[in-house]
C-alpha cells in the first residue's frame, strides 16, 4: 500500500483545482528543505502579501463548470448564430468533413517537427504534397510550409525582398488590410527598412502605378508590394504592376485571396517574384481568428531567401524514395547573422488542412467554388446599389467581396444589423476612405439567395432607420 492510498478521505479530496494532496505537498518541501508551503514565500515583503483567502465562488464539479461554461459561450454571437459577410482575410466556408475527420488522426494531430525524417515519413510527404498543391495554385513553384498566418508571410517576403536585393526601401499600395499593415511596420521598421505607402486611384481603388513608378526610378526600392483582392475588395493589375517592376529591375510580392486563383490566374503566372496568401480560406475554420496558416511562394532564385523550411523528394543510401527536409535556415540551425528567419515554429497541422482540402476538392471543385463566391458577390453589390442613397466606393472589378459607401455611419449600420442577426461587413478604416461611411462586405458559397435577399431587407430597415 503506498502513501496516497494511506491519506485520508479529507486529504485525498482536491481542494478547487489543487490537484496535490496533503502527503504530495509534504513530499515536495522534503526535497526543497523546507518545513511549510510559507517558507515558499518568505521573500516576498509582508506588506505586499494577501493574509486572507481569495474572494472566490465555491469550486464547482465537473458537470456544473461544464454547464456555466456552455452557458457563457451561448452569450456569444457567432456564425452559428448570425448570418456573416464578414471578410477582410478570414472567410466562412464550407468545410469538408474529410478534412477533420483525417487530421484528427494522431499520425498526424500529434507530430511534431521532423527532424528524424526515418520516423517521420508520413508527416513529411503530407507537407510534400502541401507545397506542391499551394505551388500550383499560386503559380510559384518553390513553397515553404509554412509560417504562422497572412500577415506574417507578407512581411517574412518582404524581408526576402531586401535580404535578395541588399536594399532597404519597400513600396507598398496603401490598400492593404489594415492589420497587414501593422505588422509590417512591426517587423521591418526595427530592421532599418523604410516603407513606403503609395495611395490608390481615388476612382477605380487600384494602386497607382505612376506614382509608384516615380518611386522606382530612383533606384533604391527593393520591392513593391500589392494586395489583391485589396481592402477595397478590388483586384489589382499585377501584370501590369509586374512588367513595371521587371523595367525597374525590381521585386514584386503580391497577397492574394488563394481563392481568386480558383477564378482568375495566378499572381505567380502573371509576374509576381512572390506570392503570399493567408490560407485560412483552404479548409480552416475562422476559430475566432486562430491558429491560421501563412505561405509564401517564390521563384527558384528567392528559394535560398524563404524563411521557415522545405520538404523534398529525396532517395536513400539504397535508392528508395524518400522525404526529408532539405532546407531549415533558422537561426536553430545556421549562425544567427546567416538566419532566413526567426519563425521557431510553423502551421504544419494546419497545412496539413490546405492539402486534403485542396486535393479533396479539385481543380474542378476549386473554380466552380470560387465561381460561386463571384457570382454571389456580384448580385449582393447589385441588390445593394439598387437602394438609394447606397453606392460602389470604388469602380474597380471585385471578386468575392466588395466596398460600399452607406448614406450612414458604417459602425452604426453594424450594430443594427447584428441587432437583426446579421453581420453586415467590416467597417473601413476613415484614414483609408476619407469618412466613415465605408464598408466592406464579403460573400461566399455559404450563402443562399434566400440569405441575400434577407440581407438586402434587414439593410433596408437599418437604412430607413435614419
């Protein structure tokens, strides 16, 4: 009989969420020397230390803490409980039971990092076929797997950018979400790297191209970077942004909505040096903004510049096909100073999700599911314009979410809606507008004409409202 099956029935008993039972703690300060749980604390000044008991509820059993916290949850409205056309990087649609279904297994749920690619096959070959996948949809054949989300990835290529051309200039279209923003001012600034913000044509919402060219011709830029679809919702001319660049001898990364590569070509056939995406669209759910998924895709020139790691298809001493890593250039592995980057980690269970949601779909599937969203996107705006006092904020061609400007403050038309059991869209930033009257509003396949036609006429009453 040991010493816990000794203790007493009040002993055994967990107090709250203690777990230790009297003969525990005793066990534990035998090893430390020590006599009491308040010798602990004897360096802590008298006067800052708290001489009674917390002020807490009662502890509750598993059953009851299960049914507060469901309760709680139930106070939050979601898109189970709302109908949502929010956007701007992370999207609700359809998700494919198989995705779960296999990455739930713990092959996959539980691996981690696989340095020793004998005992990792399985995980290595999955995040072979990610890349190859991601590859083909960006149009950019060299991939990484990956890093931790959208903006992240936009701002490791715009480190790429400089680390490639030995400048430190970026240019950047203004029209890029506002969050993206932030990081990127975040992770370049520290690093002696100026960026650059280039206005949009006040009319069509594209970047504009002479004032970028005015930028480049001095010579110093390392790269320009576009958003597209941006945050007005309105595609960029990347071949046209691309041939400029290529005359300027200088790098273009693009972010773009994997999505739209189910609709128009790829930003990485069209001249992009980089493309970057948030792959939360490609089977993640929105998990209240995370974990996502941030990738990079880049000519074979920029592979050596990727940050992160690769898998390859390699052949052992015996000739047998293989996966291994054959590139990790984190500062874990190289000098610090000779580091592509300082990610420590990656999404690989979640680009492990990119992968059987890409290769479950289709091509096919794929451009049939980003037909929907235009298609749906397009009557939405139409049914909106209709109304009076409501108009396209910019002329340029959306795909599946698109700017309008509201005859009311946005933030105020929101709170309405979700009042009626609709997110309407996401108000635009007023310093990218001009007023705040702005917004954004994104449709996807999850969407019926029934649910449409149901926004258009609670709109309608918050619009009559005023």
């Amino acid at each position: 009989m040991n010493q816990r099956q000794n203790d007493s029935v009040v002993e055994r008993m967990p107090i709250g969420f203690n777990v230790h039972t009297g003969s525990d703690v005793q066990a534990m300060l035998e090893v430390m020397g020590l006599h009491s749980v308040e010798q602990l604390f004897a360096d802590v000044p008298a006067q800052v230390r708290l001489r009674r008991e917390l002020d807490l509820p009662p502890a509750l059993s598993e059953w009851e803490l299960m049914r507060d916290v469901r309760s709680m949850a139930d106070m939050n409205a979601t898109v189970l409980t709302h109908s949502c056309f929010l956007g701007g990087g992370a999207y609700e649609h359809y998700i494919p039971a198989v995705v779960d279904a296999i990455v739930s297994r713990g092959e996959f749920l539980t691996a981690y990092t696989p340095y020793q690619p004998e005992m990792s096959q399985g995980l290595l070959q999955a995040l072979f076929e990610f890349q190859v996948l991601v590859g083909r949809l960006l149009g950019r054949d060299c991939v990484n797997c990956s890093v931790y989300d959208g903006a992240t990835a936009l701002a490791e290529s715009c480190w790429m950018m400089c680390s490639a051309s030995g400048k430190r200039r970026v240019v950047v279209a203004q029209a890029v979400w506002g969050q993206y923003r932030e990081v990127l001012d975040t992770y370049l600034l520290p690093r002696g790297v100026q960026v650059v913000y280039v206005a949009q044509d006040p009319v069509s919402g594209m970047a504009d191209a002479a004032a970028m060219v005015n930028l480049l011709t001095a010579g110093d830029v390392a790269g320009v970077v576009l958003q597209s679809p941006n945050a007005f919702g309105v595609i960029e001319d990347v071949q046209a942004i691309g041939q400029m660049c290529l005359q300027h001898d200088t790098l273009l990364t693009v972010c773009v909505n994997p999505l739209l590569c189910g609709w128009l070509e790829a930003p990485g056939t069209l001249g992009a040096d980089i493309v970057v995406c948030e792959g939360q669209p490609l089977g993640l759910p929105l998990s209240a903004g995370g974990p996502y998924v941030g990738i990079i895709a880049c000519t074979k020139p920029l592979e050596r510049y990727l940050p992160g790691r690769l898998v390859g298809r390699v052949h052992d001493l015996n000739g047998k096909l293989g996966y291994a890593l054959v590139k990790e250039d984190r500062e874990q592995h190289v000098a610090r100073d000779k580091a592509t980057s300082h990610i420590c980690s990656n999404q690989a269970l979640n680009a492990i999700r990119v992968a059987i949601h890409l290769a479950c779909l289709g091509e096919r599937n794929f451009m049939r599911i980003a037909q929907v969203n235009a298609a749906n996107a397009a009557r939405l705006c139409a049914l909106l314009t209709s109304m009076e006092g409501v108009s396209r904020l910019r002329s340029g061609t959306h795909f599946n979410e698109f700017a309008v400007e509201l005859p009311l403050d946005a933030v105020t038309f929101c709170a309405r809606m979700r009042n009626l059991g609709v997110f309407a869209g996401i108000p635009l930033d007023k310093g990218l507008v001009g007023h705040g009257r702005g917004l954004l509003v994104a449709v996807t396949e999850t969407k019926s004409l029934a649910d449409l036609d149901a926004y258009v006429g609670h709109a309608r009453a918050c619009l009559q409202e005023s």
